[in-house]
C-alpha cells in the first residue's frame, strides 16, 4: 500500500511528510473518500518522535470529478462521431484537436494537423469565386482576432490532387466577450 511506502521514506528521514488519498466504506454502506496528510515531529537529534494525522472529507470532490469524467467521456463522443467536421484552434491558432470527419473532409491525418497552424498546414483554400484565400483574411483568423464569429461562410479546399471540396463553416469563438480577442475557436464545417 502507498501509505505504508511512504511512512517507511519518512521513517528513513527521506521525506517528512505525505498525503494519500483513501477510500473508506460507511457503516451505512456508502462510500468515503478522505485525504490523508502525515507529518512527522522529530526531536533536536533528527530522530523520529511521533507522527501527526489529518483526515479530509473529500468525497464531494471526487463525486464532482467523476461526474465531470463522466461528461467528458460522453462529450468526447459526440464531437468523435459527428457527422461535420470540428476542430479546436488555441488563441494562437494552433490546432488543438480534431474529430474524425474534419480528418476525413481535410484529407489530413490528425498528426498533420495538431499542433499547427493555418499556415503551418499550407491549405490552399480558394473563395467562392476561385481566387486564392490568404490565411490572414481566413474566417478562423478573422474570429480569433476580433473575437466576432463567422457563419455560414463558403470555402474551397483544394487537396493534393488539385480538385476542391468547398465548405460551409462556422467558427465560434471561445471565451472572451463579442469583440474581444478569445482563448480559441471553435470550427465546425460540412461538405456542401
């Protein structure tokens, strides 16, 4: 058990104290989750002389911690099996994460995506009228800069094989108030 690992350090003198947390069952049945903190008080020659417990109740905390796993697991889902494709850029535009549909309509694997920017990628994406689209005029450049979303915007990917899919998407931005920088946005988009 870790507990005991870690009183042993102690006694040894390598650390001087721990905390670990435990699980307990309730005479009612029910679970208790405490966190345990151990210091050790030694005397002036540095031997040991007796150890000080405190006990937490810390089950609130891990009720909250799973249900928020929990939704989690069920957002990560969702977003992993939705039939557009949806990626997350962080404040500096570098691409966070991907679900499999924008994999699929970018003809990119996800290890060609996370991590970069716009830029970085080097998509050619052309206007609705064909003309090229630079990646500083580009709807998630525009949404992270001024904080406003785009919707509803038509764009052309052009892969490596020269033939373009064209796009509708939607950026919204994370955080941050309308008109102010956000912490990253939100890209959704089908192939229309």
């Amino acid at each position: 058990e870790v507990t005991t690992l870690d009183r042993k350090r102690m006694f040894a003198g390598e650390i001087d104290t721990f905390s670990a947390e435990k699980r307990y069952l309730h005479k009612n049945g029910g679970t208790v989750w405490m966190n345990l903190v151990v210091s050790q008080v030694r005397n002036a020659a540095g031997k040991p002389e007796y150890d000080v417990a405190a006990y937490e109740d810390i089950t609130g905390r891990k009720l909250v911690e799973e249900a928020l796993k929990e939704s989690e697991s069920r957002h990560r889902a969702v977003i992993e099996n939705a039939a557009e494709g949806l990626v997350i850029h962080d404040a500096s535009g570098r691409i966070v994460s991907t679900n499999s549909s924008a994999e699929r309509l970018l003809r990119k694997h996800r290890h060609e995506l996370v991590g970069k920017t716009l830029a970085e990628i080097g998509f050619d994406t052309v206007r609705e009228d064909g003309t090229h689209w630079p990646a500083e005029l580009r709807p998630v450049t525009v949404a992270l800069e001024t904080g406003k979303p785009q919707s509803d915007v038509v764009m052309g990917h052009r892969g490596s094989d020269r033939s373009i899919i064209w796009l509708s998407m939607n950026v919204r931005p994370l955080g941050g108030a309308e008109g102010q920088p956000s912490v990253g946005v939100a890209v959704s988009f089908t192939d229309i």
